[in-house]
C-alpha cells in the first residue's frame, strides 16, 4: 500500500542517494505498484503539500527541503551534491545528511559568494542571519516565491537596502545558528519511512521553542497540516 509517508521517503532517500529524484517508474518497482497508482499518489502528496510536481507532468520539482532545479543554495558533503530551496532547506539538508557540509550561496542572492561550513554538527560561519520576509501563514500561497526570498545576510542594514531596493516587506530576521539548530529538529523526521507534516499546533510548538515569536512566524488556528 503505497501512503504519504512511504513515498515521500522513496523519494527523498532517493535524493539523497542519487543527487536526483526517482522516477514514476522507478517508484513503481522500489513501491511495487502501478504507474498509474504511483501518478495518483503523487499528485495525492502535493495536495498535502508533501511535494511538488512540474506543472504538466508527475516528475518531482521540490520536496522539501531539496530542489531538483539550480537554485542560489548548493550543498555539498562526501555523500553527495544537492541544491537547497532557500537558506532554511539547504540547514535542512545538512541535518538529514550529517557529518561535514559546505553551503554555497550568495549575500541576497546577489554577487558576493560565501561558504556556511557545518562541522561536528555546529556552524562555522556565526556571523550570518536569515531573513523570513513571507509570513508563515502565507507560505504556501507561492512557496516557490516564499523559498526563494528566505536569503543569507551579513547584517541588518544589509537587509534594509536590500528590501528597499527590491520593494519587498521586511520580515523577520534570525541568526543563521539559531537557523541551524531549529533546521535539525523540524526537519529530524523527513527521512523516516513514518514521516508526516507537522499539524499547525505541533509547527507553532517548534516556533515558540526556538524563540520564533515575530508576527512573520504566527500562524492561523487549522486542522491542517503546515
């Protein structure tokens, strides 16, 4: 029985295995199932906001915290090279694949390159901050957009220019350790063949625990999932 739990392990076992995504044919012999139940169960996973698929074909585009398209986020280790949605997912892959890992990505997306170097399960580089300009509640409306706005800054005056010069809102802004350190728990359980999203009470628990308390990280009451 294939469930949203199993093929989203497939598939992000497969990532980081492969540096890519498994295909509809390959989810058909690792699930044993069907072409048309693995399409049927992958367009299911979107729904639930557990992938995403190219708009006009059943091929993985994003699952978090990987992308399978060229992004400002390239993460290396000696297991593997992957791309990060944002400055948050690529933390995030560096918990699911542990050990040594080099980030490489650029101040605001723009020109100056740096290296985040994650050694011994601590952060190197201390000096950085993450910038959330996206409301959480609103994430999910276009996460594409939400993902490629959540960049890497030296400081916050960095961060005023930026936004200005950009018209986008400024939002909320974190040390990249603190990043780190919530990046291993929310998501510790992305390679578990048990996976499931955190429910919004669960999220706003995490939140609060890592001293996420901007209004940027408030979230509606919902029975859904985040």
């Amino acid at each position: 029985m294939i469930t949203h739990s199993n093929l989203h392990y497939t598939i992000i076992k497969g990532i980081i295995d492969n540096g890519f995504a498994p295909s509809v044919e390959v989810l058909s012999k690792t699930l044993n199932a069907k072409k048309a139940e693995i399409v049927k169960e992958l367009y299911a996973l979107q729904e639930y906001h557990g992938v995403i698929l190219h708009p006009n074909k059943p091929s993985v585009w994003v699952i978090h915290p990987f992308s399978l398209a060229p992004t400002n986020f390239y993460v290396e280790s000696e297991k593997g090279e992957w791309w990060g949605n944002c400055a948050w997912c690529s933390l995030g892959i560096a918990a699911l694949v542990q050990g040594e890992v080099k980030i490489t990505t650029t101040i605001g997306a723009k020109t100056k390159q740096i290296e985040i170097n994650i050694r011994n399960g601590e952060i190197q580089e201390k000096e950085y901050y993450i910038h959330f300009p996206v409301p959480m509640k609103n994430a999910w409306d276009n996460v594409m957009y939400t993902c490629s706005t959540m960049l890497v800054f030296e400081n916050e005056a960095q961060i005023d220019e930026w936004t200005t010069r950009h018209h986008i809102p400024k939002g909320d802004i974190q040390p990249l350790e603190n990043i780190w350190n919530f990046s291993k728990k929310w998501y510790g359980n992305h390679l578990n063949p048990e996976w499931t999203k955190w429910t919004m009470d669960e999220a706003k628990q995490l939140f609060k625990e890592f001293g996420l308390k901007n209004n940027i990280w408030k979230l509606d009451d919902s029975k859904e999932r985040f």
